[in-house]
C-alpha cells in the first residue's frame, strides 16, 4: 500500500509540473486483443484525442480520430515481433473538412523480469502518409527506441516509467523525445484500465503534454 501511496504522490507531482506550463492533450481508447495461439495475436485499437485552443493556436490540430490494426508473434519468451497499420483523421476546428492520414509501423521487442520488475525494450520503424486528393504522400518516417520499466505491485496493478527517443530519417537526427508515467490494472483475466501521462519535448519547443485513458478487453 506504501508503494501504490509513493507512486501516486511521484504522478501528482509531475502532472502539477506539466500542467504548470501547458493545457493537457486528452486522448480516450478502447481496444482488444485476440490470441490465436501461444505465439501470435491480433490487435486493434480505436482511439479520440481532444486538443485545447492552446494547441490550436500552435498550429496543432484540435481533433483527432484513428484506428488501428496489427499482429504480435512472440519468437520466444523475451523477443517478440508486430507489424501494424493505423488510420488516423484530423480535424483543425468545426469548419474545415477531415484529413486523412495512413501510417505503418513495425516493432521489436526484448524484455526482460527481474522479480517483480519487468524492463521493455522495443525499436520500432514507421512510416506516415498523407492522403492529398485520393494520391498518398509521404509525411515523414521515424525510427524510434523505447525504455519502458513496469513494477508489478500485486496481479492487479502494475506502475511504470518509460522514455522514448525519436529519430526522424528525414533530418537524420533525434526530432523528439518523450518522457511517461502511469499504472495498469488488471480488472480480471480479460479485462484491464490504463491511465498515464505523459509530455513530449520536441525541436520545435512545443512541449505537448497528454493524458492517457484506456480500456482494454483480452479474448
């Protein structure tokens, strides 16, 4: 119990720190995974995000829509491998029409448990396109790392920190990097909740801060 107390007054203190500088980034999902064997599974998410006048005036868009679509293999209890794709709509304000924006991604993961302490590494390299008038344009494309450490409290719930570096093939250097916090839990054996936070430092200076809602449902 001391330790669930610790980790919430540590998540309290960052978000008045974030908060102190920036409106936050709500982003809303429910998604589910399926797994067809001990190895592979397949995942899909659908996911809102609502964007304050703050943002709006930075040139950020005020909302956004996506849907995502992917498969997990495990190569063996440490390694594992996905590849997904993901639709995403954007909207700048009440008057302008959506735009649409396909993104593919692949991942590899390694993890590794050290008692109730689990560290994730994952690589991941994804490209983004724009569609403009029915043709596809390439947006941009990333190459990203991330730090993710997960300590399991008890079978329910489950804190954890993460850094994420993004390196943009582009401009051939790190654009951005992301800094996390939250905590899983576990509702049942089908069934958990995420809630975290967390701000992005990028080139630009804009330092968007977000907070995390998600519902989760494993059949």
């Amino acid at each position: 119990m001391k330790k669930i107390f610790c980790f919430l007054i540590l998540t309290i203190a960052v978000c008045n720190s974030l908060f102190a500088q920036n409106s936050p980034i709500l982003r809303t999902s429910v998604g589910a995974e399926k797994k067809f064997t001990k190895k592979l599974s397949f995942e899909t998410k659908l996911e809102t995000r609502y964007f304050t006048t703050v943002y709006t005036d930075a040139m950020i868009f005020n909302f956004f829509r996506l849907f995502e679509l992917g498969a997990n293999y495990k190569l063996n209890k440490q390694l594992s491998a996905s590849i997904f794709y993901r639709y995403a709509l954007r909207k700048n304000n009440e008057f302008t029409d959506f735009e649409g924006r396909s993104r593919y991604f692949v991942n590899l993961a390694y993890q590794a448990k050290f008692n109730k302490i689990r560290l994730q590494n994952r690589l991941r390299y994804q490209q983004q396109y724009r569609d403009n008038d029915e043709i596809s344009e390439l947006k941009s494309s990333f190459l990203r790392y991330k730090l993710e450490n997960t300590y399991k409290i008890n079978k329910k719930i489950s804190p954890y920190l993460a850094t994420e570096f993004f390196y943009k093939m582009q401009t051939k250097r790190i654009d951005q990097l992301r800094l996390s916090t939250g905590i899983k839990y576990r509702i049942n054996k089908n069934n958990g909740l995420e809630f975290g936070v967390f701000k992005d430092y990028s080139t630009l200076g804009n330092g968007l801060f977000n907070i995390e809602m998600g519902y989760k449902f494993d059949f």
